[in-house]
C-alpha cells in the first residue's frame, strides 16, 4: 500500500497532528508491542539478531534495528522504534497511542487493524509466530497493540468493536468467531479441505442491526471473500452473485419486496437463469407466495419455515420455500417447528467439526514451516492469508472457551447443544433486537454444560436414567424409554402419574409433544453423535399433559 494513498484516503496525518495538538505531546515514530522471539529462529537470549523497521509514520524511518531477544520476551514491556533504537515507552506516548487508535477506528471503515508490521531476514512477519510472505514489504497501518500480529489484531479489534451489538458477551464472540472461521474454511475449498461454501440468509427485526452487521463483517477481509446480494438487486445481479460464490459466503439481506407478483417473478427468473447449479431460492410449491409488509418487522415466515438444505454441486445452502411465505413475525407453532434450526446446526457442524479444524490446522502449521525452511509450496495468496488468519482465529476462539470455562467433549458438540434450545429460543429472539435470527440462538451456550448430561446410550429396561436434564424452565428428555422416564420427572416435579403406557404415549401424540423425524420436529442429530429423538416438557404446566382428570388442570 502507498503511503501518500494511505494517508490521503484515512487522513492519518490530520488525526496525529489533531492529537499532538490536544495533548501537547509528540506522537512516537512507531509502536510495537513483541510477545516473543520468533518460534523457528533458534537463538540464544542475549544473541543479537536484526529486523527492517518499515514504517508509514508522519515521518517515514526505514531503519535497521538490533534487538537482544531477551529484551522482547516479555509481553508486558512496550518499546518503541525509532532511529536511535528500541527504547521503552512512556506512559504519555502510550495513552496518545490508545488515543490514535481509537481515533483511527472511528474513521476507518475497511482497514480495522492498527498496527506495525517488520521484516525479518526478508521472510518473515516480526510477531507472534504468524508468518505471512504475502505481507513483507507491507505497512498496512500505525499502531496497534498486544496481540501483535496483523491476524490476532484484526481479529482482536473486530470482536471488541461489535461485541457491544450483543447482549451476551459470550453469545457475540462465538457468533463473530463462526463468521470469520467459517469465512476462512469457505474460502480454502483448493486446499484438499472439500468444504463448502455458505449462503446465509439474514432476517430479523427492522431495525436490528442486520445490514450494518452484514457490512461489519467485511471489514476485515476488504470485501474479497463475502457477496451481500438482496431480493430488492436485480435478478441479474443475484445470479451474478451466485455464480461467483463457490470460495466465499454469500449473505442474502432482507427477503423484502414491494408485491407477491415481484417475489414470484423474480424467485422463477433466477430458477430459470442459474439452473440447478446453484438454486438458491426455488420454489417448491405451487402455491402462491404472499408478501405482506410491516413496520416493525421483515422476515420470511410461512406455514413451513423456508427449509434450508445444501446441495451437491456447488455445495451451498439453499432456501426451498415449500409454502406460502409472509413477512411477519413467527407464530408459536412456526417457532416450536423451527425449520431453520438444521441449516444452522449443519452451518456451525461444518465450520467447527473438531476433525476438520484440527486438520486444517496442521496444514497451515506445515506450510509455515516450509516457508521457515525456503521450500514452501505455491499457493494463492489469498490462501497464505488464510493460513493466518485461520490459526489466529481458532487459536483465540480455543484460548477464550478455555479462560471462560467452556468446556467442549470436542468443538463439534457445539451444534449438538444448540439444537435442543433453537426451538424455544427462536420465537423470543424474534421479539428483541435481534441481530442475525440464524446465531442469535447461540444464547444457548448458557445451558451447554448441563445438555452435555443428557446420556446418549439406548435404555433396554424400564429404569431410567437419573440424570435427566431440568433447567429453570423445561425438562429434556431422550426418547428412549419415555415411559419411565416421563413418570420419574413427573414423580420429581410432585405430579401424580398413574397413566399406563398406551395413555402416555396417546397423550404425547395429541399434544404433539413426541418429537420425531414424521412430524419435521425431529431433534435427531445428524451423522450419528445423538441418534435418539429428544423431548422438551415446559416445567411450570408439566401437569397439563399427564394429569389423568382433566378439570383438575390448571393452566
């Protein structure tokens, strides 16, 4: 990037010169924040090695510097470059630091990382452990701060900017983490990885952040790997979109149109144009779609939630509306069917899939040590990138469950624990400022550790298991051997039980609470980690369903 460039889109000097003005304080040339030597220079702690200092500073320094690795082995210790060497910094430089940083975020919209990149013997990003040869000769800002790699900052400065949009702090970094992971996975389909990519599509409350979350996302990767497209772009532009999205996420924004005959019309133009291939909103029915505007709120809602499956070729996930559709909120049923709950489920299953991550995450470590080692293989920039970004996301997202104690029997458990709350949780995120109707579910993480304890074996007698889920305000049950099962709940929650085995189970089929795949309210897992059907009984009128004299119910 050129300096002059830089500068004249992001007026950085304007912003530098304003604070010095402020403070009265001189800006330090440069800042870097060094966690520790690099992990494949073998080096002794008071050997001397040299590093190209490259700056894009008021004042332009290209200076080589020596630094002692042990004086940069401790994290806590800031120094500054400059052309006498490294110096520590001072408490005034370092807030004028936090000052132009924070500055800096209010007044750049693409460029989210604010930090200092060196060259080392001219191979390697001076940080830590992150190689990126794509980066050398590259300033891509000023300042930044601890973590110190391009990757761990942007991810870093991502997750503190819109965090606040969430009112979990833990809900919105898993959220950020899927999107950006799941961006890197989508975008490495080349690498023997055999993943797909993702269309997302992106409802909610008008009013709730959706586009402006939308467009956050696209910060850090410069626009390259997401496509936005929307039902109010022109049918050339969705197909355009759509057949340029095998590497990268496409978010459809808003199922929002003026009348039923334009929903219509262009959901069959872009049948007919795109093909098979990529049929992203194919209508099932014969059924007329209905589109009905609101105020308050733009969701596509129907008698059956739009299914979202995937297909083969290309391997996306696709919207089939099989039923008439309406923008309004979802009704109660619509919520406990919950139609959308797979796509999400098979979305975080394929992003987070322990074997997966694991996998790809040796790739990218052996590809690093090639490159230490001058024998790296020709990949696509954009791959190398990747590599980076990929370990410094992951590596956070792992270092984050763990200081939080959250605990996984491995990642692809996650999608398992937010099947059984999507239901309930649908419709109540619906009726709050909702962000992404898709993840904003991930609320669920507050009940993880207690689903975990739902025993997955098969139950052959009339004994259950003790260790039946209750939380504040439901009990899950596994379907196996309902019948004791449901009587011990009922025996624990004081309900009298005297129903026999033929009653309960005709009592569960006229309240639809028998959740199987027949009824489309199957919360089966897929490929195998939970192969039995689960029930869900709202604790505060367990009675309505298994009091066996009907005017002594109270609801």
């Amino acid at each position: 990037m050129d300096s002059s460039n830089y500068s004249q889109t992001y007026n950085i000097q304007d912003i530098i010169d304003k604070i010095e003005e402020e403070t009265n304080l001189t800006v330090p040339s440069a800042v870097i924040i060094p966690l520790k030597q690099h992990r494949t220079v073998n080096l002794n702690a008071n050997d001397t090695f040299e590093i190209d200092v490259k700056l894009m500073t008021r004042k332009r320094i290209f200076k080589k510097i020596s630094i002692q690795p042990a004086e940069i082995e401790n994290p806590n210790l800031v120094y500054k470059f400059g052309t006498k060497g490294v110096s520590r910094l001072s408490e005034d430089e370092w807030d004028i630091c936090k000052k132009i940083y924070h500055k800096l975020s209010e007044n750049i919209d693409e460029e989210c990382v604010y930090g200092f990149v060196g060259e080392f013997d001219n191979k390697y990003i001076f940080g830590d452990n992150i190689i990126s040869p794509t980066s050398t000769n590259t300033i891509k800002n000023v300042f930044f701060r601890s973590p110190c790699t391009i990757e761990h900052a942007s991810a870093n400065f991502f997750f503190e900017k819109y965090l606040p949009c969430f009112k979990s702090q833990t809900e919105g970094l898993i959220f950020l983490f899927t999107l950006l992971l799941s961006t890197c996975i989508s975008r490495l389909g080349n690498l023997g990885t055999d993943r797909p990519s993702f269309i997302l599509a992106v409802i909610g409350r008008t009013g709730s952040y959706k586009t402006s979350t939308v467009q956050a996302t696209l910060n850090p990767y410069n626009n390259e790997n997401f496509s936005i497209c929307s039902f109010e772009d022109t049918v050339a532009s969705i197909v355009a979109t759509l057949k340029q999205s095998r590497d990268m996420i496409t978010i459809v924004d808003d199922f929002y149109t003026n009348t039923d005959r334009e929903i219509t019309a262009k959901l069959e133009k872009i049948i007919r144009l795109n093909g098979d291939k990529s049929s992203v909103a194919k209508k099932m029915s014969g059924k007329k779609i209905v589109s009905e505007s609101s105020d308050t709120i733009t969701v596509v809602t129907g008698e059956q939630i739009p299914k979202v499956r995937f297909s083969s070729i290309p391997r996306m996930f696709i919207i089939d509306f099989q039923e008439a559709v309406n923008l309004q909120a979802l009704t109660e049923l619509q919520a406990s069917q919950a139609e959308f709950r797979g796509a999400l489920a098979d979305f975080i299953q394929y992003t987070l899939d322990i074997d997966f991550c694991i996998k790809l995450r040796q790739k990218f470590l052996d590809h690093r040590d090639s490159i230490s080692h001058h024998a790296a293989p020709k990949w696509h920039p954009r791959y190398t990138s990747m590599c980076c970004w990929f370990l410094a996301i992951y590596d956070m997202f792992c270092e984050y469950c763990t200081a939080k104690n959250i605990f996984f029997a491995n990642i692809s458990d996650f999608p398992s624990n937010i099947r059984h709350y999507i239901a309930e949780q649908s419709k109540r995120y619906l009726e709050n400022d909702s962000i992404f109707i898709f993840f904003k579910i991930l609320d669920s993480l507050r009940v993880e550790n207690k689903l975990h304890k739902i025993n997955t074996s098969k139950i052959t007698n009339d004994t259950p298991k003790t260790d039946i889920l209750y939380d504040d305000n439901y009990i899950w049950l596994e379907s196996v051997n309902v019948f004791a099962k449901i009587k011990l709940a009922c025996q624990n929650e004081g309900i009298s039980f005297d129903l026999s085995r033929l009653e309960l189970y005709q009592k569960l089929e006229s309240e639809k609470l028998l959740i199987t795949k027949d009824n489309r309210r199957s919360y089966e897992y897929r490929k195998g980690q939970f192969r039995q059907s689960v029930i869900c009984l709202p604790r505060n009128n367990i009675n309505r369903y298994f009091a066996d004299d009907k005017e002594d119910i109270k609801l």
